[in-house]
C-alpha cells in the first residue's frame, strides 16, 4: 500500500472518530454533492465538475499535508487535483507569467501572502466566483474576489517542562531569560508579518527594542523554532499553532497560549482565476473548502483554525483551545501591510541583525 493512500485511510479514520463522516460522491443524485446535509453543490455544477475530472491547484501550504486534504475531497467527490506546491510569491509570479503568455495555468490558487492575492484581482487574474456555501466570515470583503478558508495563528509558545510559571500577559515574554526564546524574521512571510505588525500595533516600536535586548534565537522556519522549544534548547517562541498542535498529539510538553491582548494570524486566501480551464470543479473545489464538511477535513488534517465561526477548533488530549470566535485573532491590516511593508522590514533588520 502506499504512502499517500495509507495517510489518506489515516485521516479518514480519525474524521470518523471524530464524528464526522467520510463524504463519497453517495449524495450526489438530483440534489447535487450533499454531505452531511450541506449542499455543497448543485446538481448542474456538480454533473459539469464530474465531466471535466479533475482542475489544477497551485497551492503555498505545505504540500505533504495538504495532499491528505486533497484526498478526501476526492474521496468525497471523485474529482481528482493536479497539485502544485508553490509558496506564495511563486504562485504569484507563475501565474502572472503564464497568463500573460496565453499558456494553460492554474484553475485555483491559494496563498498566505494577501498582498499578493489582492495583487492579482488588482490585475483582473481573479474570477469573482460567488459561492453560496461560504459564511460572511470566510469573506470579509464582499468585494474580493478571493475567500479565507483557514485563520493560521502564531502563539506563543512554551515549553512547559522548562517554565515555572505560565506567561498570561505579553510582556511576561521579555521576563524570560536572555536567550530563552525564539522568534523568525520578519522576512519569513506572512506568518511573521502577522507578530511583527501585531507586537509593534499593540505595544510600539520600543516592545521591538526591548525584545531585541533579550537576545532572542532567529529561526528562517516556524518548523525549525517549534522543534527547538519541543527539545527544551529554547523555553519558549512565537510559533505556528499548527506545528504545535502537530508536536502536541505526539506527547510533546510544549503548550499554545492565547493571551487577553489579542494572538496574531494571517489568512489561509483561496480563489478562482480568470483563465481557468476547468471552472466547475474548482467551484465544487472552493465550495468544498468553505463548507462544513470541508472545515471540519482541514482543522483535522492541519491542526489549523478553519474560518467559519461554527468550526470546531483543533482537538488536543490535555490542552484547552478556545474556539476561532473566542481566540482574540488579529489579522494584518491590508493598506498597512501594503504601505508600511519595506520600511518596517528594514527598520527590523537594522535591530536583529
């Protein structure tokens, strides 16, 4: 048996355990794909998806994992996905790229960088694909022609084997011993935009100075920091939650904290493109993303806060995850992110490097 169909029947198992039912095209007569009583598409949209087989994916989240996403929507749907890795600015560049030469690109494509996605609906490479099954949450602007299918939190994060006392406050991050923590640059993305802008939002430049003090670890990865605060080499870091969530169920002590202030993330940005080739199973696609069935499949498979407000959070045998409404998430500014982008990247550099 194969690697990927072994993962696939792995995570098959444990959406049923829980509670969750492996979807199968079974709910796909006159009412179209329908899973768990959802309608997740019409009966016309779903017959013409089922014609056309399969679509492509450029996709920037990290490809072994996303896979088991994908195979259960093809368990579900029977519409296979011609996937492509690509961190955000290869996908963007991609595809501008293959548009503009008249060649054959991408039906969907996803990406964390939301400068770079509103980029391309500036540039009309965006469809404006209007799903029924999506919640005003997962599309916050009704005029974008893009949908947020996952809230991607950076926490901080602690070793619980090498601190005393819990922090209940961001400031208790700079009590730390010189040292003791990690953080990644601003550079890395949308991950560390989002703590970067956050920190200097809510407590100014000077919290930057202050942490800068503290000398703390620089990790190019959020993989890299998390599996140095699992090893006990640094006491704590602002990581990815999915990562912990990730080392959590494998029995590490390391222990997420969502604090009162406010825990930063970025979005998880899915759209239709203007050129697609296979338009009906990209909806079907899209719309099974945003729906219940296919939240539920993410939070799972990612260990990620999938974006409808009725979403269940990650489950974690000892740890206490408040829900996607209750978790205090602050997202970036979009214009800020725009206009304040190089200076404040270069001001950071100045102070880390």
């Amino acid at each position: 048996m194969n690697k990927r169909l072994m993962a696939a029947l792995s995570v098959s198992a444990m959406l049923a355990l829980a509670g969750c039912s492996a979807g199968g095209p079974a709910g796909s007569g006159d009412e179209g794909l329908v899973i768990d009583g959802e309608v997740i598409a019409s009966q016309e949209l779903f017959s013409e998806a089922r014609d056309e087989a399969s679509f492509v994916l450029y996709d920037s989240y990290p490809g072994e994992v996303w896979a088991k996403v994908l195979d259960e929507f093809t368990n579900d749907t029977g519409i296979s996905v011609e996937h492509v890795y690509l961190i955000s600015s290869q996908g963007f560049e991609r595809l501008v790229s293959e548009t503009g030469g008249g060649q054959s690109s991408a039906d969907v494509i996803a990406m964390t960088d939301l400068t770079l996605i509103d980029e391309l609906g500036e540039r009309g490479l965006l469809a404006d694909y209007d799903s029924e099954v999506a919640t005003k949450e997962q599309r916050p602007d009704e005029g974008s022609p893009w949908y947020k299918t996952m809230d991607l939190v950076m926490t901080l994060t602690v070793n619980s084997e090498k601190v005393d006392q819990m922090p209940d406050s961001w400031d208790d991050l700079v009590t730390l011993p010189d040292g003791s923590f990690g953080v990644t640059p601003i550079t890395a993305g949308g991950s560390s935009w989002s703590v970067w802008s956050f920190l200097r939002n809510e407590f100014g430049f000077e919290f930057w100075e202050t942490l800068q003090k503290k000398k703390p670890g620089v990790y190019q990865t959020v993989s890299t920091l998390t599996q140095e605060i699992v090893r006990g080499e640094r006491a704590a870091g602002i990581t990815s939650f999915g990562t912990v969530v990730d080392q959590a169920r494998r029995g590490a002590p390391i222990v997420p904290i969502f604090l009162a202030r406010g825990t930063p993330a970025f979005s998880n940005n899915v759209a239709l493109t203007a050129a697609a080739e296979h338009a009906s199973a990209a909806k079907v696609y899209m719309n099974w993303l945003l729906s219940q069935r296919g939240a539920a499949v993410m939070t799972e498979v990612t260990g990620e806060f999938a974006a409808r407000a009725d979403a269940e959070p990650p489950q974690v045998e000892g740890l206490d995850i408040p829900s996607v409404g209750d978790a205090n998430l602050v997202h970036p500014d979009l214009q800020q992110w725009n206009e304040q982008r190089d200076t404040w990247t270069r001001e950071w550099e100045e102070l880390f490097r």
